[in-house]
C-alpha cells in the first residue's frame, strides 16, 4: 500500500509538471475535438494526430497520446448522443438512450451523466491499473518466450470471439494482419520477404501507414457512399448538471457499469468492446421496468459509459504490464511507444518509473480534465458537428497525408495510405472487419520472434508450449473459447449481445 | 486486396451468399498470391525456423478461410453483394497521389516530378479530394484550402518543427539568405489566411443576395 501511494506519488509529480499538465490538456482538447466530428473514431483520430506528439519527450508524448485517446472516446460519446452517429463500436449502445434523452430535450443531462459516470469509472480504473501494474509485472517476469507466445495466441482467440460478424471472417483478418506483419527484412536473416523488389517495403509496412489508411482513408470512402442523413439534435441543450434524483437513478448503473467495463477491459483481444453491450443488457436486464430503455433511461447511459471508459482505460493493462496491447488502440499506442525508443512490457516499469506512473496519473487527471473542459464546450461541439461531411473529408485527407509524410518523409509511405485505404473499403465493403487485422499485424511481429525464440530454446520440439503448464493453460484457454466460439448455440447468444437494442 | 469483381449478377441460383464467396475468393486469390511471393524463401527447420515458415503456413490458413467462405456462400444464406461507386476510391486515390507526388521531387520512371511543397501540395489534395463528394464547390473548397494550408504550415512547419517541406524547392533556392526560412513560412501563411478571409467574405456577400444560399454555408456558422 505504501509502495503504491509512493508510486502514485512519483507518477503526480511527473503528470503535474508544467509542460505534462499543458500537454494532457491539449491531447484531450484536440482528441476531443477530432474525435467529435462524425465518422472519425478514436483510431483514425490517434492515427491521424500521432506525429503531432513526434517532437515531444516519450513521457510527455504518452501524455498527449492517453490524453486524445480518452478526449477521442469522450467525443464519440457526444456525436453519440447529439446526432445519434456512434464515433467508434463502443459507443453505439449509448445512442440507444442518449440520442432520446437529447430528443426529449434533455441532451445536456445526457452529456452530464455521460462524462460523470466516465469521470467515476476512470478514477476507478486508473487506480485498478495503479494496483495491479506492479504485480502483473512481476508475474510478466516469470513469462518466458513460451508462455509469451500462448499468451498472444489466447489474445487474439479473444480478439476472434469479440469481433463482430463472422468467425470465419475475424480469423481470416487477423491472419492477414500477420501476413502483413512479415512482409520486409527478417529480423534474424537478413532476408528480405515478400518485398517485390521494392525499396519501400524493406523495412515492412510501417504499422502508422497501415492504420491510417484502414481507419481514415477507408472511413471517407466508406462515408462518401452514404448519403448524409445527419439527425443533430434541434432540440435545446438544456441543463448540464444531472440533478439529484438523477443521479441517484445513474449511480448504481454507473457502479455495475465501471465493474463490467473494467473487468473486460484487461482481457486480452479487445474486451473493452464487450463492455457497453454487456452492461446494457445487464441494466436492461435488471430494471424494474425495461420498457424505459431506447426511450432515453438515465441508467442506459451511465451503465455503458462508464463499462466503456472504464475498459478503454483498463486496456492499458495488459500493454504495460506484458507489452501486448489488447486492440487496435493499444496496438496504435504500442507504435508510438516504439518510435519513441520505448518497448513496451515488463521493463517499462522497472526501467523507466517515471513514464509508467506519469501516464498513470495523467489518466486520472486526463479524466478530471474531460469533465472540465469539455461541459463548458459543449456549445462549440454542438457547432462541429454541423461542420457538413463535404468540408470535413477533404480536410481529414490533407491531414492524414502531411501527418503521414512526416514520419518518414517518404511519398511512398503517403500513396501506401491510399493502397491501404483502398483495401479498407474493399474489406468493409465484404462485410470484414478492419480492426483484427491491425491487431494481428501489431501482434505477428511479436509472435514470430517469440516463436522462434521458443523453439530455437526448446531445440525443436513444439511440445514446449503444452509442456510449461502456465503456457499450455493459455493455450487451452485459447482452444476452449475458439471452440465455444464456433458451437451455434453459444454463437447466437453472442451475436444478441451485440444486436441488443 | 485484390478481390474479383465477378460473381455480381449471379443473384439466384446456387449462389446463396454473393458477398461471401467473393470474398472467400479474393482471400483464396491473396493466399496463393501470398505463398507464390515467399517461395523464394527458405522454410528452415522447427530448431532453426528460416524465414519462409511463417510467410508460407499464414498464406495457407488464409487461403483455406478463404475456402471455406466461398463454400458457405453455397450453403449458407448471407449477404448479397455491396453496390460500389467508383467516383469516391478513384477521385481520394488521385488526391492521395497528387500530394504524394509534388511534396518533394518524386521520381517515377524517367520523370522526376518538381518538388512544390506543402503550399501546393495541400490546396492541390484538398481540391481535388473535395470533387469526391457529389455537392463539391470549387469556391469554398478553394477557401477550405487556403486556411487549411496555413493552419498546417503553422503547426508542422513552425510550431512543430517537422521536417515537412513548405515552398516549392527553386522558391527555397532563391530565397535563401534573403530571407529566414521561418519568417517566410509566417508570411506564407498570413497570406494564405488573409486570401481565404477575403474569399470568404467574397462568397458572404454573394450568398446574401441569394437567401437560399445562406444555409447551406455552413463553413460560416
């Protein structure tokens, strides 16, 4: 206990300084105000505003990045519940009964209790991740190569089972994104694979182009093909702050929602995504009367929200405990925390304190500073969102191609994210879903090498992994839910999880 | 990806989910594409695992996913295929390469394109990219342009410091000990803003006199 206050008191002291503070602010501002626009979620909003944090120190470059994750996933909830267009997956329960709170006029309650249940479930969190990051990390210590391997194996099972649609469909995105992840110089021969020749790709597709053509480019062409049916709330905002009686109707939601959502949010292969769902169905569930859901009930909001910022934040778990990010976001993070020399894992503790308790206490006040700025600037958002479609993507394009060129100043790396986003649209358009190939392509690097390291260990005999009983298990794991993932009963119950409203 | 386009009119018959076979096919297409281009490389041993292993088992279960998608388009009921529009991918695809292409000097075949920088650069992708949409303006992409380049010449170029080249590489050329490259971004940049600002008013005053027009500019509001 002393150790953690000494912790979190080492972490304040870094978060609290001057440039730290000026930093998280302004990625929750910024993060904020990109993720506001519709249409762009919080991957491409990251993606997009990576290189902006280029120039920074790794800490406070973390801080900004945590800061437009949480403004990101904060402005998805807003587009959310004014023009009932969810920024991302996990903000789609909320509009079931945001958007009708707005409706009824009471938009601004909405808003309230959607960034208090986030403000609560993010402290809950953020203390989670302070408590269990020392012992999760001794634990990662014990790992070796073997059990690492298991461990993404079960990650992306989970990644499988979670996704939406098809099984079939998931396996084969992830098999792709490893596909992906080997094309370039072999790490350990030199060899070039799969690179045609082509000077470009000696160094493998750089995982930033990949994204921000999967998650920007592909999303304007994706929107390009709808026409624009934007339902902004006409409706007065009205008053901000939930009065009491509300509040005692969000309270235990809130409670049972930040449970939910933390407790998925550190299972390997993007649980947070189930978060929402399930705290929906479960308020539904329990309700005196669930006719009052999709009809604008306070708890729909509060119970999703808070499962959704509490698993967007306990996220952060499995990537700075074991260094293997569970989602696409964490996979985005992860490449970030590379291109500033840092490995994420076990080591980033011990080796780097400073940066591992300052992101986690930025967290905390990354959450205190949503709450602050951004129900004054709800106005202001209210307006972007009117910005029309036809504005927004040509600006949105110019973006991703000078963030894209200044990584690498390399024109290649700017037509790649056209290729990708090509892909992308082509990929949606066949009902896939982009997000488990970005994680299997985050992840197949890792796994190759941690692969051959095993076997090279092992001389040869594949028998390792089922013989170390701490990677055989997660390799049962695996299995068990692959397997439970495919039987049709279990099937339909997960599909309704998902198709719930 | 390359996924085939066929398949599109066979509506009826024993095809009962379009979008899965086609889309079973192009993983199928991408698995043998993927096991043809690592066949030069050297499988190894499970002691010494060389680097074609992986390339080639996950083109297999690519290939084989792909197999039994197509195969549940016979047998499962599922999705008919996706109406596509060509204007959108083509149109982005061409702003994407247009900015690629005149950034900096680009070399394709024997050409070398002239390095324009970002104040060409930018307003050229914008444009072009706005004509993607169907309700494209030529003005007020145009002013969209204008402050945007500025916007972004200011946080990459000065406040950034992001290697990102700004001007046209003779301008740099000529200009050089003339004038420091920072106060000439600046004054770029005010240019660029001030000329979107009169453009903008230039459109107000057109719009006043034509109601209708008052609400759809919404680059104002």
């Amino acid at each position: 206990m002393a150790d953690l206050l000494n912790n979190l008191g080492l972490g304040f002291s870094v978060a609290l300084g001057l440039q730290n503070i000026a930093l998280c602010f302004l990625g929750c501002l910024v993060g904020t105000l990109i993720g506001v626009l519709p249409g762009v979620g919080p991957i491409a909003t990251i993606a997009m505003l990576l290189p902006i944090t280029f120039g920074l120190d790794p800490v406070g470059a973390l801080i900004m990045l945590a800061g437009i994750y949480y403004g990101a996933q904060y402005g998805g909830s807003t587009t959310a519940i004014l023009v009932n267009i969810p920024g991302e997956a996990t903000s789609v329960v909320t509009t079931l009964d945001g958007h009708q709170m707005a409706r009824q006029g009471k938009a601004g309650i909405a808003l309230g209790t959607a960034a208090i249940a986030s403000f609560f479930a993010g402290t809950v969190a953020t203390l989670l991740i302070a408590a269990l990051g020392a012992p999760l990390t001794k634990l990662a210590l014990i790992f070796g190569p073997a059990e690492y391997f298991a461990l993404m194996v079960m990650g992306l099972a989970f990644a499988v089972v979670l996704a939406h649609g098809s099984v079939l469909k998931a396996v084969a995105m992830i098999l792709v994104g490893v596909l992906f992840a080997v094309v370039g110089t072999d790490l350990e021969t030199g060899q070039e694979r799969m690179t045609f020749g082509f000077s470009f790709l000696t160094d493998g597709v750089d995982f930033s182009v990949l994204a921000m053509g999967l998650f920007g480019i592909a999303e304007i062409l994706r929107n390009l093909d709808q026409t624009e049916t934007r339902d902004v709330v006409r409706e007065r905002i009205g008053r901000l702050l939930p009065g009491l009686a509300d509040l005692k109707q969000a309270l235990p939601a809130t409670l049972r929602g930040t449970a939910i959502g933390a407790t998925l949010g550190i299972l390997p292969g993007n649980g947070a995504v189930l978060g929402p769902f399930a705290a929906y169905t479960i308020e539904k569930k329990i309700a005196k009367d669930p006719r009052r859901f999709g009809r604008g009930a306070i708890e729909g909001v509060a119970g999703p929200e808070s499962a959704n910022n509490a698993g967007a934040q306990t996220a952060f778990i499995p990537l700075l405990t074991l260094g293997i990010p569970p989602n696409a976001v964490m996979a985005l993070m992860v490449g970030a925390m590379t291109i500033h020399g840092i490995i994420p894992g076990p080591g980033v503790m011990t080796k780097s304190p400073d940066l591992f308790w300052g992101m986690i206490a930025s967290m905390w006040i990354g959450n205190l500073m949503l709450l602050v700025i951004n129900l004054p600037l709800v106005g202001v958002w209210v307006r972007l969102l009117k910005v029309p479609y036809r504005l927004m993507f040509p600006a949105i394009l110019m973006f991703c191609s000078v963030g894209i060129y200044s990584i690498n100043s390399v024109p290649t790396d700017v037509m790649l994210i056209g290729f990708f986003g090509l892909m992308g649209y082509l990929l949606i358009k066949f009902g896939f879903e982009p997000a488990p190939l970005l994680l299997g392509f985050v992840l197949g690097k890792l796994m190759e090498e941690y692969l051959r390291r095993s076997l090279t260990l092992s001389r040869g005999d594949p028998m390792v992994f089922l013989e170390r009983p701490v990677s055989a298990v997660l390799f049962i794991i695996a299995f068990a839910i692959l397997a439970a993932a495919l039987l049709p009963s279990l099937r339909k119950s997960r599909d309704e999880v998902f198709t719930e409203a | 990806m390359d996924a085939p386009l066929d398949g599109t009119s066979s509506r009826r018959g024993p095809v009962r989910a379009p979008q899965s076979l086609v889309a079973g096919l192009g993983l199928i297409g991408l698995g043998l594409f993927g096991i043809w281009a690592g066949s030069d490389l050297d499988y190894g041993s499970l002691r010494v695992i060389g680097p074609g292993l992986m390339p080639f088992w996950l083109s297999v279960g690519v290939g084989l996913c792909g197999l039994a998608l197509a195969i549940s388009g016979f047998t499962h009921d599922g999705a008919p295929l996706q109406a596509f529009t060509l204007r959108g991918p083509v149109v982005i695809t061409l702003a994407i390469i247009a900015f690629a292409v005149t950034i900096r000097p680009f070399a394709i075949g024997g050409i070398t394109t002239p390095g324009l920088g970002l104040i060409v650069a930018g307003p050229l992708a914008i444009i072009i990219a706005g004509y993607a949409g169907t309700e494209a303006r030529f003005l007020e992409l145009l002013t969209l342009a204008l402050f945007l380049t500025a916007g972004c010449m200011l946080l990459f170029g000065d406040m950034l410091n992001l290697p990102i080249p700004i001007f046209p590489t003779a301008v740099v050329q000529a200009m050089t000990g003339v004038l420091p490259a920072r106060t000439m971004l600046r004054i770029a940049a005010g240019a660029l803003a001030l000329a979107g600002l009169g453009l903008l008013l230039v459109q107000r005053r057109s719009s006043r006199r034509e109601p209708i027009e008052v609400a759809r500019h919404s680059l104002t509001t």
